[in-house]
C-alpha cells in the first residue's frame, strides 16, 4: 500500500470505509458477547456527537483546553462519588482498563521505591487477574506471584497472605474477574495488603458502574470499592458498562500521595518541562468529553434502568443455558458477566464454540477450564431466545460430531492449538506474522 499520489474524491473513500466493515463483527444486532458496549442507536449517535466535538482537542495541554480539565475532573469526580470515595479521591482518565492498571503498578513501584526502599517491589494477584498486571510488571520490572483460585473461581485471601513477601508492594483484586464474572473477597484481600504494608488495588474495570448500579437496585453485591478499608486505588472503565465512547477509563486513589507516583515530569530537554498524569502524550479530547457528556445525559437513574434490564438478561440467558443438558456456568457470577462449560465428558466445550460461530454469534473461548465467555449487555434483550435456540442446536451437533475444535483458546483472535502448548509464543508469532503486518 502507498500513499496515493492525488488525493480522492471522500464519498468515494467513506464507502469504501464502509464496505470494509462488511465481514467484521455484528455487533449492533447483538450477536457479538464481548468487546462493544451498546445501548442503542440514538444514544450511538449521541456518543458520537459528543465525541465529535471534541475530536482535534488535546488533553496534554490543560491551559490550551481548560473544558477538557473540567470534562475529566468531573468524570472522576462523579465516578469517586459513586464509588465510595470522599472528599480525599483523587483521580485521572486514561486511554483503556489496561492503562489504568499499568499506572496502578508503575505508581506502586515508584511509590515502593520511594516509601519502602524496596529496589525490585513484588505483586501478588489471583490467578484471574487481568493479564493487564502481569503486562505492567513486565514493562516496569516488578516480581508477580499469580495465586490459585477457590473452588468458586474467587481469590483465596489466606494463599495470597503466604505469598506475600518482605518485597511485596502491591495487592490485587478484581471486581469481577473477566472470565467468570465473579468479584473476589475484597475486605479480606485488602486486609492481606494492608497488614504486609502494601497497596490495594481493586481492578473494577469492567464492573465498576454495573455493579454500583445493581447495589443500589437492591442486588446483593459484595463489598468492593474504595469505600473498604485498606483498598488504595480503583480502576474503572465508562467506555465499558458506562457506554460512553472507547478510550475512556479513569484509575481513583484514595490517598492524593499515592498519586504523586503516579506522574511523570522531565525537564531535560530544550522544549520546555514536560509532565503528564498517565502513559500518553499527545490524550485525544473526544474519549474524555463523550464519557462526561454520556453520564449526564443518562444520568444515575438512566444507569440504573440499564443495569437493571440487562441483569435481567443475564438471568434470562442463565436459565436457559441450566435447562440445556451437558451445560453449565463454571461459576455463578456477581453481575452480567458468565462463563459456560461442559458437565458432560462426551461435550467438548470448544466445539459447542465453533458450531455458535458457524451460527454467527461471536463468544469468546477459555481455557482452564475450556469454556465460553458471554459479556452480556443491555441490547442483548431482545436477543436472548434466538441465542438460547442456537446454543441448544450447537449442543446436539457437537455430541455428534467427531473429535473437539482444532483452535486455540486465545482472547480476541482464533488461532490453530499450539502444539506445544505454548500460547504467548503462538499469540507473538500470529502478530508478527498475521494481524498487524503492513
């Protein structure tokens, strides 16, 4: 591909742009699980219209756009409230869950280094975190014990207190966990973190609003949010169940000192001091006003009716996949969030998998235990008989059907089984070799 010599007529290039679309996921008729947040197309159009007005804005400059430090003090300021924080939280937006978390254990490093002299600090997290921390202590050269689970699929306080370590700078649970929906003992785990002297961090990302919401509908939600003691730091993401444009999600600290760790300020260079609260430079407006002017038009109780319904989904399409026989959820979830396996030795989960995509449904895949992932939301409601219809026809071809499916379980993108089963390789290789070559 290069660029072309003279520039082309723009119908021309938006119908193309639109052709394109033809063969990725159908997400507005609701046959896609996860990925796309939607409501539907009036609040769509509103979304973007909002988000438009902000495209060309820059959130680096706050003396430049002031609207834009308004828009983002406001959105962690409602967030805060909602979520157990006083008049102490403080808070950024960011790019996505995973910038907020690689912020969460940069600043707990940084603050380890400072606070603790501990030279190479240490994370202890359940073996459900999201891969999102393991990147981070990655990138910024932390020491990470992933700890087994319950039975239930929640963090086990009492294993992740032996993991802990003199090193120990960070303590994570997750509010829920993405693969099975469930939120971990978050009073007990940040008692392990505030006895070993350490940050918690509550990963609520995905759940944050929906599960506000539903504890304030009455739902019985386990306590997880900075209103708990000992609970340091919170991420949450309104480009998720807050359904404002992608690229938005905020991380709340508690403790406003916490925060100084999280910054980065250099004044080595001839272009002047250059500083700024998260990974980006250059912080599109868009994200950032779209999400503040999403939240006040829905507002709390427009939260609440959404939550509401698609909860009502969720048990909906929970039923009906009890009745389907040789089926069940790995775990009973906390919210709008399941996964579903095979009880019956003679079903292989992953094939269920590959006859709903035959069917155009877009689940994801699992593994430890094989299973299928359903994010539900709000606009699945009208879809719940067609999918229970098509999972039923998907389990009576995969009993008869010979062997499993042959792809790996790999978030986000299909793949043939390593043979190996060495997965993170495979995951680099189809990267280099496949997704992203130009």
């Amino acid at each position: 591909m290069k660029l072309p010599e003279t520039g082309r007529d723009g119908e021309e290039v938006l119908a193309e742009m639109e052709a394109r679309r033809e063969d990725d996921a159908d997400w507005q008729s609701g046959r896609t699980w996860s990925l796309v947040y939607h409501v539907d197309e009036p609040h769509k159009q509103f979304k973007d219209d909002a988000h438009a007005l902000y495209s060309t804005q820059n959130a680096l400059s706050p003396s430049a756009f002031p609207s834009l430090v308004g828009f983002e003090n406001e959105v962690v300021g409602m967030l805060a409230d909602w979520l157990g924080g006083d008049e102490g939280t403080v808070g950024n937006m960011s790019s996505g869950g995973t910038e907020s978390i690689l912020l969460a254990v940069k600043t707990a490093r940084d603050w380890a280094r400072a606070e603790r002299g501990i030279d190479r600090p240490h994370v202890v997290l359940p073996e459900t975190a999201h891969p999102a921390f393991s990147k981070g202590a990655h990138y910024f050269g932390l020491e990470e014990t992933r700890v087994p689970c319950g039975k239930d699929w929640r963090a086990d306080p009492e294993a992740m207190a032996e993991a802990v370590r003199e090193e120990t700078a960070l303590v994570v649970a997750s509010a829920p966990s993405y693969p099975h929906g469930v939120v971990d003992p978050v009073e007990e785990v940040a008692a392990v973190a505030r006895e070993a002297g350490a940050m918690c961090h509550v990963d609520a990302c995905i759940g944050g609003i929906m599960l506000a919401s539903l504890r304030d509908l009455g739902r019985d939600v386990p306590p997880f949010d900075l209103s708990v003691e000992g609970v340091t730091s919170l991420s949450v993401d309104p480009h998720k169940y807050g359904y404002t444009a992608k690229g938005a999600s905020a991380l709340l600290w508690a403790d406003a000192d916490h925060r100084e760790h999280q910054y980065f300020a250099f004044d080595g260079w001839p272009g002047g001091v250059y500083a700024g609260p998260t990974m980006a430079g250059t912080r599109p407006g868009g994200p950032i006003a779209a999400a503040w002017g999403v939240m006040q038009k829905l507002g709390y109780e427009g939260y609440l009716d959404l939550a509401a319904t698609t909860m009502e989904t969720t048990e909906a399409l929970l039923d009906g996949v009890a009745e389907i026989d040789g089926l069940g959820v790995v775990a009973e979830p906390d919210m709008t969030i399941f996964a579903v396996e095979s009880t019956d030795p003679d079903l292989d989960a992953y094939r269920v998998h590959a006859e709903m995509t035959e069917r155009e449904w877009g689940l994801g895949r699992q593994q430890r235990p094989e299973s299928i992932h359903a994010s539900v939301m709000y606009h699945h409601r009208d879809c719940v008989e067609d999918f229970l219809a098509d999972l039923r026809e998907s389990v009576a071809v995969a009993r008869e059907a010979d062997g499993g499916d042959d792809r790996a379980p790999m978030y986000g993108m299909n793949a043939e089984m390593a043979e190996d089963g060495d997965y993170a390789n495979l995951a680099k290789t189809m990267l280099n070799d496949a997704v992203y070559r130009p």
